[in-house]
C-alpha cells in the first residue's frame, strides 16, 4: 500500500463513517503512523507503507471511523501557537475557543501585570495562550477534575510556563480571593437533555463533566463579582441562542457594557461583562 493509496482508501472510510474533514483526518493519522508531516506525505505519494507502519496507520483509521476525536488518536492538537497535550480527561481545544482568548487579551491589553483567573482549565488551553501572549500576565487555572489538572500541568511544563501559570483544583473559585483583573472560562454549557444532538466524538468521547452544564455560568458569573477588581471583566464562552440568555443574567447581576460576540462561522460565542466601578462585591 502506498501514501497514495491509504490516503485514498482512509479518506473513503472516514466519510462513510460520517467524518467531517475525512481528508484532512486521512491526512494528519498518516502523517503520526510515520513520524511524518503532512507536507512530508505529498512529497513521497509512491512510498511504499511497512508492514508496521500499514498496521498502526490502519487501527489509528479505525479508531477515528469509530468517532473518536484526531486529537485523542494523535495525542496532542493545536490551539492559537501552542501545541497542547490532549487525552479523555479534557476536552479538545476548538477554533471557537480561540474567539474568547482573543477577547480575554482585549480585555487586559492596557494592563502591565493583569492578574487573571481561569476557571474550568481543562487542557490550561486558555490560560497557557493568556500567559503565552501577554508576556505580564499571571494566571490561575482551576478545574475540580484532577485528571485534567495532570494534563494542564503537563502542558504548562512543555510551553515552559511554570512561572506565571498557577494550577489549583477546586470548584470554580471556591477558595480564590484575588482581586483578579479578568476572569475567563469556557464552563460546560450543553444542556443533559441535547446530549443527542451532539457530535458522536463529544457524545461518546470527550469528558461528560466539561460538557454538560448544571449552572456553572450563572454560578460563576455571580461569584466572579466577588473577585473581580472593580471596573475589569468576566469573559464567558458560551453557543448560540444562549449566549442571549447569558447575557441578559449578567445584566440582572449588575455588569456593566455587557456584551456578546460571534465566532469565525457567525454564531454568537463569548458573553463579556464589566464589573461597575463603583460596585461592592456581594
């Protein structure tokens, strides 16, 4: 079997399992099964494919034909200019989520030294690219979940930022005083009754607990006015139709200039709100 062939013979397969980039996923499992990059591969489209090569190739296709994320399969993904560790314990890094980082820095970008909370790290995804784009900032990353702090910790060590980025586990921000000139979170928001309506890689494969929401944006955008320095931002990513209702919360709590903003497909994404100058935390 050639790269030519497997690529087409894999690329057949994932889109008969329903795959949506089967190409790019043909692609990408080739290019791991031989320590390869994808440029690499259409250079040699003749090469013939080992007997070991062809076997780990082939179980990689059949793990991704069965809906398990590329990500889970390759063992890390890319998230704005970091390369991040991924396995079960956490979710996948998104393009969307790279929409509210890009809102995070806006919110602290007049800020020498912002101290910054995210809740809910998962990965550290946003924490680590906070940290890794705005050269003063000091992060704290919580997640109730130990495995995924393990992974965030691991993460943290490979972008070499140990420094400015603190891991505590702990319910949203049970514990954390601050004052915090930002905080930012991408907290499970998927309602347990849509679960059907969900992609088979985050229905089957990615941690239920990040999915599935049991009020933790309301939760924590009342407690974030607890933390928050007076005139400084909550960031909360969010999807579609209920990004509105986020947003009309935050107003009945008392934000100010709060806000929504869409992603790169138009869909209406980050809630961000104001905590007033003049307020005094409840």
């Amino acid at each position: 079997m050639t790269v030519r062939e497997a690529l087409r013979e894999a690329g057949l397969r994932l889109a008969g399992a329903g795959c949506e980039a089967p190409r790019v996923d043909a692609e990408l499992l080739l290019a791991h099964a031989l320590g390869a990059t994808r440029t690499d591969l259409h250079a040699v489209p003749e090469r013939v494919l080992g007997a070991d090569e062809a076997r780990r190739f082939l179980g990689y296709v059949a793990r991704r034909a069965a809906r398990e994320p590329a990500a889970y399969i390759l063992g890390e993904w890319g998230f704005r200019h970091l390369t991040l560790l991924v396995d079960p314990r956490v979710l996948v890094p998104r393009p969307e989520t790279e929409v509210t980082v890009e809102r995070a820095l806006h919110r602290i970008c007049d800020l020498e030294a912002p101290l910054v909370l995210d809740v809910g790290t998962g990965s550290g995804a946003i924490a680590l690219a906070i940290a890794d784009e705005h050269p003063g900032a000091r992060v704290v990353a919580t997640d109730i979940s130990a495995g995924a702090l393990a992974v965030a910790a691991e993460n943290r060590a490979r972008c070499g930022l140990a420094d400015r980025v603190e891991l505590v586990q702990g319910d949203l921000v049970a514990g954390l005083e601050g004052p915090f000139d930002l905080v930012v979170s991408n907290p499970p928001y998927v309602e347990p009754a849509e679960a059907g309506l969900l992609d088979p890689e985050v229905r089957l494969y990615e941690p239920a607990e990040a999915v599935f929401g049991h009020g933790e944006t309301e939760a924590l955008a009342r407690a974030a006015l607890g933390i928050l320095r007076p005139a400084r931002w909550l960031v909360l990513e969010s999807f579609d139709a209920r990004a509105r209702a986020v947003a009309a919360e935050l107003r009945v709590l008392g934000y100010d200039e709060v806000g929504v903003v869409r992603d790169l497909a138009g869909r209406d994404r980050v809630v961000e709100g104001r905590r007033p100058s003049d307020s005094v935390a409840p």
